[in-house]
C-alpha cells in the first residue's frame, strides 16, 4: 500500500482549500507574466503596429500570411501635430528611438540598454553596422542579443528593432581606439561617420516618434532613468558628460577620467582660428596642435555638484545624446563636410543652433564610456 | 504488474504451482494475487479510490479554470491563441508582431533601370490649400507608368483651411479601392502638421520678394518634415512633385531615372494666354552658380537669402528654364547648383547621407536652392533637362488679373460702340429706301442702254469693235468688285472676323449710295 492515498483521505478539509488556494496562486504567477504582456500587445495592436510590412521601421507590424489575398495597402493618417515631446515623457507615453552606430559590439552595453527603466514598449532601436569581416561579427553577436530579448520577457521587448548595413565605405580598416583618434584620420573618419548617422537617422525617423537617443556602442553604463532624467530637462537638444573608468596606478585604486571632449562654449580664438581656415578646413578638439582655448564640458564637472545643473553649449558630443525627433525633422542632421569649420556632432550644434534649436549640457549626469 | 496474457502464455506452468505449493506460493508472491485465474477478484480498492481521486482533481481544476479566465480576461486570449494554432513555438510566434528588420543598404542604392530591379520609390507632395489641384494630380498618378506597387506616397498636409485632407483622403481611397490591382499604390502615408504658417498662399503673396525668405523657410521646413518621417531603409529613389503640374510624360519617372544622376530635373514652364506670349519659363530656381552671384552672396549677412527671378538680385546665372529649345534632345543634361522644386527626382542615399532642404540659410540659399547647393557640397552629381520639358498650372497673378480685367472691359465697350455703330446704320437703313434694288434696276438699265447703243452702231463698225466687246464688260466686272475686298485688308488686322466681313458690306453700301447719289 502506497501512503498518499492514507494521507488524503486523513487530511483536513481546511488543507485541501488551503492547498486549492495555493494552486491558484501559483497558476496565477504562472500566467500573470504573460497576461501584462497580451494586454500590452492588445495596446499595439490597437494603437501603434501597422497592418503591413511596409510599416515605418519605428512601428512593428503584422506578418503576411502566405495564404493571405492580395489587398491594396490602407491610408494611413499621422497626426503630428499631436505629436508631444515633453518632460513627462513616459507619462504621457512618448516614444522614443535609440539609435547607434555599431562597430564593436559590448554585452555591457547591452546588458545597460535592458537595464534602462523607460518603458521598452515605447521604445524603438536602431543600428547601423559597417560592411566587412568586423562589421559582420558584431551583427551576428548583436542579431543573438535581440533574438534572445525579443523572444524573452515581454516587459523587457522593445517595440521594434532596426538593423542597417552600411553602404558607405568605412575610410579606416582598424577601428582601434589609438588609430581612430589620430588627428589626420578625424576628417574622414568623422564625415564617414555623420554619414552612418545620418543614413541611420532619416530612415529611422518615424511619424510618431518623440523623442531621439543618441547613444554609442562603446557607452557601458548609465543610471537606468537616464531617458527620464534627460527628458525632464525639455531642452530640445541636451547631453550628459561622458566619462571613463580607468584603473589609477597612482592612487592604486578605480578613478573616472573624462572622455568626450564635443561638448563645448565656444571661445573667440576658435572663431578667429575658424575664420583664417579654408572653407573645407575643420576645427578639432582635444588636440595639443590645435588649441582653441573653448570652455570643455568635460572640465566643468564639480564634486558632488548638482546632476541637474544646466550649461548651454554650442558643440556638442554624440556618445549620449537626446534630441527631440522635431529638431532633426527641422533638418538638423550630422554635416559629413565643414559646416562652420565644425562637423559630426559638433556641427549638428550648430546646424540646430541655426535652426533656433539651443543645445544644452548637463556636466554632472554622468554615463560611462568602455575602456579598450 | 506484469500484463495479463503474459501470465496465461504461462498458465500451465502456473497452474501446477498452484496446486502443489497452496498458500505458500501467494505468499511469496503477492504481487501476482490478482490474476489468480480460477477466481473472480473485483477490483481493488486501492485503484477504485486512486480513479475516484484523479476524477475528483480533474473537477477541481476544471472549476479553476473558469474562474481564473473570469478574473483574469487577459488569459482567454492566450489560451485560445495556444489553442488554435497548436500551441506550438513556432506558431505562437508567427502570431506575434514582427519587431526585428534587417536591412543592406548597399541594396537600395539606385540604378538606371530601376523597374527592373524592382527598386522602390518615394513620391512626396507637401500640399497647402490644394483641393482645387489634387483631381488634376491624381490623373497623373494613376497615368504614371512605373510600376505603382513600387511607389509609396507621402503627404504632408499643413495649414490648410481648405477640404485638402477630406478630398485627399477620399481621392487615395478610390484609388486604393480600383478593381485594377496595377493601379495600387504601395505604403500610403498622410502626415498632418501645422506650422502656424500665417504666409498667404496666393499668388500674389507666395511669388512677392518680400515673403519669400520666410516663405522658402516655412516650406523647407514642411519638405523636411514630410521626407524624415516617410523615408524607409527600403526607399531607392525620392520623388519630389508639385500637385499643381498640368502637363507631364506619364513616362517621366523611368525618363529622369535612365540618366542614373543623384539629382535630376526637367524644364519647367507653363502655357500662358495669347496676349502674353503663349508660353513662359515657370521654374527659375534651376541655375548655375556665376561669378556675380558668389561675390554677392558674399556681401549678404548670414541669414540673407538669394532668390532668383527678383530685380533686387541680379545674379546673371544660367537658367535651366531660357536655355530650353523646343526641338532639342531631350536627353541633353546640364550641371546646374540650385534645383527648383516642382519635380524633382534623387536617389534616397542623398537624402540618407543628410542632404536636405535648409530651412536656414546655407550658403545663402534655403529649400530647393540650398538643397542642389548641399547636394553639391556633398558631391552629388546634380543635373537638369534643359529640353525635358513638363508644364505648371497657369495661375494669372493680380496684375494678370487686372490687365485680364482691363481687356475684357475693353472688349465691352468695343462691343458696344460696335452696336451703337450697327443700330445707327439700322435707323440709316430705315430713314431711306433700300438703294440696292434701285442700284440694280439702274444697272440694268445702263445696261440695256449700252446694249441698244451696241447694237445700233453695230450695222455701222463692224471691222474695229471686237476688241471693245471683250474688254468692256470685264470693266464693267471690275467696276463692281474693288470697293469689297479693298477696306476688308484694311480693317482686319484690328477688328474680329465677324467685323471683317460685315464692314466691306456697310462700306459697298456706302459707296454703292455714293455712285447712286451721283447719278441721281
């Protein structure tokens, strides 16, 4: 004789509701993971997926079925006049479009972009990766990463994911941190590279999208509110300081180093410097050859200062970068030649700054950059 | 447990054990007490109560179930999901929403024979105030003769205070819904966004030099918005078209596109009326940079813009529009810096790598103009159809009004002093008898006379009068017909047709009065 039939036939009815109860709440936890996720489904469905593969990249859409009849795409109406890009941006459910230009891909930075507490629904990505041996290993590493979320929790999905291959050459074969940084190589390698970002960003760009993040490969780790923290500023252009962990032989312990050097008030010996160069001529910064004496963001950090303390720049970096979508659609994008001796970043200050758009800094917000 | 018939195979055996050994085997055996053969043993109660069990379970979790749908909703969906499609992985995801693309960019780049590859192109049309143009435009559409399942369509409708989206709206639905599958357009997108323009969109205001910085700005921005939201990692080629084009090649897409340049345009110009030549250059913001116009730019402060077509810059470049012969190859092409933005067609990398329409003042242009100059700066090959030509919508401006105004007042006062004229002639007429029967009669009279006359003298010189005999009635003919065509060329250069002929007639009267009072 077996002793569990013994056993429940001894028990006490009072067990056997409370062990029904307690089967209830277990299926409960089983299924109320992915019950959030239909009812979250339910509001794409309804609201922001498009009911063909023609969809802007930014939206997901409904595969077509192979039996499916042949039927004449919608017309589809955008209200963009409703479009908001606020400081409360997950309040009033903003979406917002992480783009970034890919060479080397870091699971730290993937592993910081699952970590950002912005509602991933609302959020779209968008890569651009270089043709080649290198480019090609950093998609396949990146291609597991979102096969993997996306088939994953569904609180953890993002909305959509874009992933472009280049068209235009890559000017550097190496991209190793010493040969990028080398003062001959920043003309082309930055023009080929505002021509990444721009070819990223315009097919991208959706109708509904708020809000664009600018934010590079090599940056590992930032606070999880970074969207939040950045939006709730509603500058239309607006960049935290970028800094680097680094090992301190001297004081034998980890130490922070800045990195991005973009981000600067301009000085009236860079003008008068901008002034003498050939119309094609860039200004570069960071470089003991080329000292123009502008205010660096990267300098102006105070000790335990205030994180929402607000600079206003005329050049800014690109490793982390938010810009309201309307500043791009204006026309801001990445000049790939000398638009007033600046380029990249630096000169989509100064194409926003034209437009009327004022970029702004935040020198004590801090994200971090990979050390190589 | 061993199964039954294995049991019986050994039955004999069994059997025989059983009979020998009694109990002692049962003992030993307990497991096979259930299958003693020459027996009837009713089912134990242990199984009895294990089924009656399981029963009992099943019940509780049928009752479960209903109510965990009932509190939560969000379940059934799920459930029936798994349900119908097998619950299967793969089938559940094909049920989910794709979220991940992959694009090569090195795919979309372009080419010369672009419906072969089945390359994609975006058509784009920001439109303001544009009811009374889009039939027209839609005619266009549906000519088109590039594949239309390879065309997606965007427009950026702001400002309007007219039925511009309603009858749009209306317009891509009757197209969407034709019976003809090949008259389907590909993704169809309508943004809507106003810019709190307060630029008036007539004629008058859009084409006065004033307004047009701001105005070129305002629709830079317009351009721009409308193309970063419609622009797809798909897109090949970027069409750019105006709604109000009257006339255009249904061809003119693979026309333009078999040059395989970034940028590319076609002549514009528009027919006029008779009084004002018949036919103008429409866009002028197709040129070549000279040397005057950069060193005048260089004179203008940072926010100035060139416009083209305006006394206040003379710029004396070469104009894609007065170089136009209506007989020339119109494949002829032509390097040109600014672009005019009626139509025009790129490929998407341009747009890709950033080339846009400033809405500031690039190099002292903005829009189209400083879009050829930063397609330029960007090294894209920009080029234009000097005899390629399509034709604008002719709108008379206010001063083409006003004269239009002043011509047909004009014409009215002609028509009535005309009548004037005529019912003074009537009452003329009135006043005295018809003179053309008397004419008549006194004509033949005359005639008779001279006949008689001839007959008589006849008898009296036969020899030298055949000569008189031919000529004199040919006189006579002559006589009768100069006074008609003669005031007839005179009048008709100034007067209409209908004048024409009837004036001579008035003047015969008037001379065949003139010739009756005279032999009166």
């Amino acid at each position: 004789m077996s002793p569990s039939p013994r056993s429940l036939r001894r028990t006490n009815p009072i067990s056997v509701v409370l062990a029904l109860l307690l089967a209830v709440g277990f299926i409960y936890f089983i299924f109320s993971e992915p019950s959030d996720g239909a009812a979250s489904n339910q509001i794409r469905d309804a609201t922001k997926s498009a009911a063909n593969a023609l969809s802007p990249p930014s939206l997901p859409f409904r595969k077509p079925k192979d039996d499916e009849e042949l039927v004449a795409t919608p017309v589809v109406h955008y209200m963009m006049s409703n479009l908001t890009n606020s400081a409360e941006a997950e309040a009033k459910q903003e979406t917002v479009l992480i783009l970034t230009p890919l060479a080397r891909f870091y699971q730290e930075y993937w592993d910081n972009l699952l970590s950002l507490s912005y509602p991933h629904e609302l959020i779209s990505l968008g890569f651009i990766l270089p043709k080649g041996k290198d480019g090609n290993t950093a998609t396949q590493l990146l291609q597991e990463q979102v096969a993997k979320t996306q088939s994953g929790s569904k609180s953890k999905r993002f909305a959509s994911i874009t992933i472009l291959r280049q068209d235009t050459e890559s000017p550097l074969q190496t991209q190793s941190e010493h040969e990028r940084h080398k003062l001959e190589n920043q003309k082309a390698r930055r023009a080929a590279m505002s021509k990444a970002r721009n070819s990223l960003l315009f097919t991208t760009l959706g109708p509904r999208t708020s809000w664009v993040l600018w934010l590079d490969s090599d940056i590992i780790e930032t606070p999880p509110t970074l969207i939040q923290d950045l939006a709730a500023h509603d500058k239309p252009v607006i960049v935290p300081n970028c800094f680097q962990r680094f090992y301190n032989k001297e004081l034998g312990r980890m130490d922070v180093r800045p990195y991005d050097f973009n981000s600067w008030v301009d000085s009236p010996t860079a003008q008068a410097m901008g002034e003498k160069m050939g119309k094609d001529d860039i200004l570069l910064e960071g470089y003991p050859e080329m000292a123009t004496y502008r205010t660096l963001m990267a300098y102006m950090v105070e000790p335990d200062g205030d994180t929402t303390k607000e600079v206003q720049l005329d050049g800014v970096g690109g490793t982390a970068l938010l810009v309201k979508a309307d500043v791009h659609r204006d026309g801001a994008m990445f000049p790939p030649f000398a638009f007033y001796h600046l380029i990249e970043t630096e000169g989509f200050a100064k194409m926003a700054s034209r437009l009327g758009w004022k970029s702004w800094g935040l020198p004590n917000y801090f994200v971090f950059h990979y050390n190589e | 447990m061993l199964p039954s018939f294995n049991s019986s195979t050994t039955g004999g055996k069994m059997h025989r054990h059983g009979y020998s050994n009694g109990h002692t085997s049962y003992s030993l055996r307990p497991s096979r007490s259930d299958f003693e053969p020459h027996q009837f043993q009713p089912r134990s109660h242990n199984s009895l109560r294990r089924r009656r069990q399981l029963i009992y379970r099943l019940g509780i979790l049928c009752l479960c179930l209903p109510v965990l749908l009932w509190f939560f909703p969000s379940l059934r969906t799920y459930i029936l999901s798994t349900v119908t499609l097998g619950g299967l992985f793969s089938s559940s995801e094909d049920f989910q929403l794709e979220t991940v693309r992959y694009y090569d960019l090195s795919n979309v780049q372009g080419t010369a024979r672009g419906w072969e590859r089945e390359e994609r192109i975006l058509l784009c049309a920001p439109l303001r105030d544009a009811a009374p143009h889009l039939p027209m435009f839609f005619s266009h559409l549906r000519n088109l003769t590039y594949p239309h399942k390879l065309i997606d369509l965007a427009f950026l409708v702001g400002d309007s205070k007219d039925n511009t989206i309603t009858l749009l709206t209306e317009l891509l639905e009757s197209l969407q819904h034709d019976k003809d599958p090949n008259m389907w357009y590909g993704e169809i997108s309508i943004m809507e966004k106003d810019f709190g323009q307060t630029v008036n969109q007539d004629v008058e205001s859009r084409h006065g030099f004033a307004a047009q910085a701001s105005r070129r700005k305002s629709m830079a921005q317009a351009r721009n918005w409308l193309l970063s939201a419609a622009l797809r990692p798909t897109h090949s080629w970027v069409y750019w078209r105006d709604v109000d084009v009257e006339t255009a090649p249904f061809t003119i897409l693979e026309d333009l596109m078999r040059h395989n340049k970034d940028v590319i345009v076609p002549n514009v110009w528009r027919p006029l009326p008779d009084w004002l030549g018949g036919e103008q250059p429409y866009d002028l913001n197709s040129w070549q940079e000279s040397e005057t116009a950069l060193a005048l730019a260089d004179t203008l402060d940072e926010d100035a813009v060139i416009v083209e077509g305006y006394a206040e810059y003379a710029t004396w470049r070469p104009h894609l529009a007065y170089l136009r012969d209506p007989y020339g190859d119109p494949d002829m092409e032509m390097e040109i810096d600014g672009v005019g933005g009626v139509s025009i067609l790129a490929k998407a990398r341009v747009f890709r790598q950033g080339v846009h329409f400033p809405a500031f003042s690039f190099e002292k242009h903005a829009e189209t103009e400083g879009f050829g100059k930063m397609a330029k700066r960007m090294k894209f090959s920009v080029v234009g159809l000097p005899h390629y030509t399509i034709w604008h919508l002719y709108e008379p401006s206010v001063d083409d009004i006003r004269h239009m105004e002043d011509m047909e007042r004009e014409r009215k006062d002609k028509e009535e002093k005309e009548r004037e004229e005529r019912e003074r002639m009537e009452r003329i007429k009135e006043q005295f008898d018809d003179p053309a029967s008397q004419w008549d009669k006194d004509k033949n009279d005359i005639k008779d006379m001279a006949t008689k006359e001839y007959l008589e003298s006849e008898g009296q010189q036969q020899d030298g009068q055949h000569k008189d005999e031919h000529e004199q009635p040919e006189a006579d003919r002559e006589q009768e017909q100069v006074p008609a065509p003669a005031p007839a060329q005179a009048q008709a250069p100034e007067k209409k047709e209908g004048e024409g002929e009837k004036k001579p007639s008035e003047e015969e009267k008037k001379s065949g009065e003139g010739e009756k009072k005279a032999e009166v």
